[in-house]
C-alpha cells in the first residue's frame, strides 16, 4: 500500500534552511589561536608601562619568557610560562624590583602571590609549596594557579643584610609597596597571556612573608579575596627593637648574662619537665602555656636553677646575672616610642616551650661591632635595623641605642614598615578572608606579637564581626618553620573554601613534618588549645580535644 507523506509546511521549511539545512558549505571554523608556546613567548621583551604600576616605579620590562613543558626533567608543576623580570626604579640610584610570574597551560582562573622572608633580597619563584604546605600535597602551580612572587625590591647576601634600606627608595618597596608592584605586573602579564583577569587572587606568606600578607589585606584590599599569615612580622619597627632588648640582655652585665649552649639546654629541659604533662599527656609538646607560665616561669627558674650564692659555678645551674637576661626576655618590653600605634612589646616564649639554642643565644659572651656572624639571632636583626634603618651609621654601636634620642627616625620608619595601626575595615566589607596562625615555640617571632593583634583586631571591630572575615590559630610546638611539632597544614584549601564556598575554618588539622614523627593534632582557634582526652593514640588529633582552660 503506497504512503501518502503530508508536504512540511513553508515555514518548516525556512526554520531548517535557517539552521544550516540548505545545501551550502558550511562556514570555515576560526583558526586556531597561538600555541602555548607562542602566547609564552610573545611575552618576551613585554613593556608594562608605569601607568599599569598603581605606585611609583619607571614602568617594568619582561627579561625572559621560556615555556617550561610538563615532562622537562625536575619539573613537577605541569607545563607552564616562566616569566621573569623587572621593575624600574623612581630614583635611578635605588635597585631594581626582580619579579617572576607562572603562567600555568591550563590554568584554574586563579592567582596566588608567595611572600618573602627576613629583609628580602632573594628572588621567590613561586615554584614551589607555600610555607608550611603538607609534603603529599601539590605545590600550588601544579594545580593550576597563577604563582608570582619578587625579591622584594632589592638584592641581599646571605644573614641580615639590611644595608639596601639606606636608599629611600628601596626601604619603601621593602616596607611595603614590593607587593603592590609586583601583584600588578602579575595582572597586567595575566591577561596578556590569557585575555581575562584571575577570578580570584590570594596571598599567601610567613614571617616578611607574613607581614606581607597582612599589608596585602591592610594597604591592598581590592587586589586580594584572602590572605594567609603564618607567624607574621607585621610590626618590623617594633620586633627588631624587642629583638634587640631581648638580645641585649643576653649580653648584659659585661657578658655575664650571657648563656653557653649547654646552660641553655638546661633551661629548657626544666621548662620541658614542668610543663610539658599539663597538657594530658607527655609528648615533647607545651600546650597549656597560661598553665605553664603559672606553674614554671620566672620563679620556678630561681626555685629549681639558681646556682648557689647566685654566684656562676658551671654548667649545672643558673647565675643570677643569668637568670636576669632570662627575665628581661621573658618580660613586656617599652621602648618609650609610639611606634605605628603600638607602646608595648609582648615577653618572648622563653620559659614557655621555645627552643632557644646556640644560634639564639650566639656563641660568644660579647658581640661584636660590626657583626660577626656569632652573635645572638635576635641580637643581629635588632642591630641591623639600627645600623641601616634607624640611625643610619654602619659604626652605630647598637649596644649603646636608645630609642627616645632617634624617636622622630623610629616614627617614620615604622610608617614605613609595620602595619600595627592599619585598618583592615576595607579587607571585612569586601569580603575578604583571614587566616592568621602562630606557634607557641617561636623564638624569632613571638607569639605573643600575633595575639596584641588579633586581640586589638576584636577590640576594634567586635568578635561577631571579626569571626565573619578571620580566623587565628595558635599551634602548640611550631617554631619558626620549625619545631618539636612542626606544623603543617592545608591552607590554601581552608582559604579557598571560605573564600568560594563560604565554609568558614573551624577546628583544622596539622601534620607533623619532623621526620619519623607520624602524628597529627588539631589546630585550635585562639583561644583554644589541644588536650589529651586520656585515651586513644597519641599521635592522633582525634585523640585530642580543644579547650581554653
């Protein structure tokens, strides 16, 4: 039987020729854009004019741009644009700003900015893990992210080379303007590479770096979404004079404060033995440390050390001139200057858990002037930021520095350097995220700097407010990346998580990176600290529960 088709009606028939159903070629697909390798090279040579730098600079030139593919030998990251260069100077005398900037293949529409440590001077490439990122994890352009970091405006040798601050210029980009330049130059060569901006842009620093990270959000707050600042040295000014208490006392009394390694092992032990149980459980770990203060502190040194008649009779105990420095390190220090807001400066974690050594203490009873590369970690930071920052006399004896007579100097410089009195009201009302965590074993950076923070932080904005945008943790047994429980933990992923999910961090988890450790433990928020449940695995953060007394 023949099938009889309905004709399709005329309007039918238009809507398919419309769609391409007539009988014409098709039109020719757009041709390719340039190769990863094209687009990574046309960067070389790149100019970014000044205008495109949102502070002074003589604009910023591009030296090299090598595509590194994802199988070239040592390379972990996938394949990605190494793009190195620099940013010219104001002031033809003052250095140049060197830059590098990653530009991932396959990128994730992200871009994080690494910070520096002591006073710069050495490039951060961005090629490898954050601080303290856990070792399993991928470093972070391997995933996808935009990495960028700088050497902070000048170059330095090796230790506390402070002697670029003695052009003004360079001081300024080290205090804080590095940053700014450096996260422009990023987004100009980012959307050269790609045509669009990163959808979200973080920063991520510990110690200079964490400072950084602080100025990012403080000075900067429409380039960042978040932030993470690991025991940051947000007040330079005020640090490197507390440093330098700290260090003279050690050196008080002709050098007869002075500890060799072997009174200083003692001193910490007896911490140790004290104060370690209080937290439930003996772990080589201080984590109750308002119950350490209580039980130890200075009156359990003179109980248990004090050398009989106070007199210096060896290594087995403590003189009184000695126990004397340890008061001074282990007390408030006032400078007599107001220093960017703040008066005071917080005790040093001496008698709670800080792994004060040889290198704290230094080697010899006396330094030296200039330096000589024995004397006391905090000694050398102090002196160097009194030599080239404050009185800018490279024979200043720093020994003999009293901070009222260059107060005006102090003033301004901490205008420069710390970030103690800038409000981060703008960071909060964007929507910007937080994340700030210090150790109870830092001798360098004392804990006690970070918590005069975040409490004046709370002060100023109510704890509601600041719980919307911040979070502060303090890590019992990480020193300055390092420690008997040297912390790591996934900061990125908390941050990122706040800042596109809006899970806010809670209760987080830190590994242990000490070889051989094999153990975890959770990470408070401050107040909080871990205490043994009295049963389950010791090296089990589940076996661990947060409490504030």
């Amino acid at each position: 039987m023949e099938i009889r088709r309905a004709p399709f009606p005329a309007f039918l028939l238009a809507a398919l020729a419309a769609c391409g159903g007539s009988d014409d070629p098709a039109p020719n697909p757009p041709p390719p854009g340039p190769s990863a390798e094209q687009s990574c090279s046309d960067l070389n040579g790149r100019m970014i004019s000044k205008a495109e730098i949102g502070k002074p600079s003589s604009g910023a030139v591009v030296q090299s741009a090598v595509l590194v593919k994802a199988d070239a030998q040592g390379n972990a990251n996938g394949e990605y644009c190494a793009v190195r260069g620099i940013v010219m100077p104001v002031d033809p005398a003052a250095p140049n700003l060197e830059f590098q900037v990653n530009l991932p293949t396959n990128w994730n529409k992200r871009a994080l900015q690494l910070g520096g440590g002591a006073f710069n001077g050495t490039l951060v490439t961005g090629l490898g893990k954050y601080p303290l990122q856990p070792a399993e994890s991928q470093a972070p352009l391997a995933q996808g992210y935009v990495t960028l970091g700088s050497d902070g405006g000048h170059k330095s040798s090796a230790g506390f080379d402070a002697s670029f601050a003695l052009n003004a210029e360079a001081l300024m980009n080290f205090g804080q303007l590095s940053i700014k330049k450096t996260h422009d130059v990023a987004m100009a060569l980012i959307k050269a590479r790609y045509g669009v901006a990163p959808e979200r842009f973080y920063f991520i620093g510990a110690s200079q770096g964490g400072h950084e990270a602080l100025d990012a959000a403080a000075r900067y707050p429409e380039d960042y979404d978040g932030v993470v600042s690991n025991y940051p040295a947000y007040n330079v000014t005020m640090l490197h004079l507390g440093s330098l208490n700290a260090g003279r006392a050690m050196y008080g009394n002709g050098g007869a404060n002075w500890m060799n390694a072997a009174k200083v092992k003692l001193l910490t032990d007896a911490v140790y033995a004290a104060c370690d149980p209080l937290d439930g459980t003996k772990d080589g770990i201080i984590s109750d440390v308002a119950g350490c203060d209580a039980a130890f502190g200075i009156a359990g040194v003179r109980r248990t050390l004090r050398c009989p008649g106070g007199g210096d009779t060896g290594d087995t105990c403590l003189s009184d001139a000695q126990i004397s420095g340890v008061e001074t390190i282990a007390s408030p220090y006032e400078p007599g200057v107001e220093i960017a807001g703040m008066t005071r400066f917080e005790r040093w974690p001496i008698l709670e858990g800080a792994l004060f050594n040889v290198s704290s203490y230094g080697s010899v009873p006396q330094p030296s002037n200039p330096l000589s590369g024995k004397e006391a970690l905090l000694y050398s930071v102090g002196a160097a930021t009194t030599k080239y920052i404050i009185t800018r006399d490279v024979n200043f004896d720093p020994m003999t520095l009293d901070p009222k007579a260059y107060a005006t100097r102090i003033k301004e410089v901490g205008g420069i350097m710390d970030v103690s009195d800038v409000d981060l009201g703008p960071f909060m009302k964007k929507g910007g995220k937080l994340i700030m965590i210090h150790g109870t074993a830092d001798d360098f950076i004392t804990p006690h700097n970070s918590v005069v923070y975040y409490r004046k932080l709370v002060a100023q904005k109510g704890q509601a407010a600041v719980d919307g945008f911040a979070r502060f943790y303090i890590v019992p047994g990480l020193g300055h990346g390092f420690g008997p429980f040297n912390a790591t933990y996934d900061a990125l992923g908390a941050l990122t998580g706040w800042v596109e999910q809006g899970t806010a961090p809670g209760v987080l988890t830190a590994i242990d990176a000490n070889p051989g450790a094999s153990r975890t433990r959770p990470m408070c928020l401050f107040p909080g600290w871990p205490r043994y449940k009295g049963a389950g695995p010791v090296n089990d953060a589940a076996s661990f529960e947060c409490v504030t007394e």
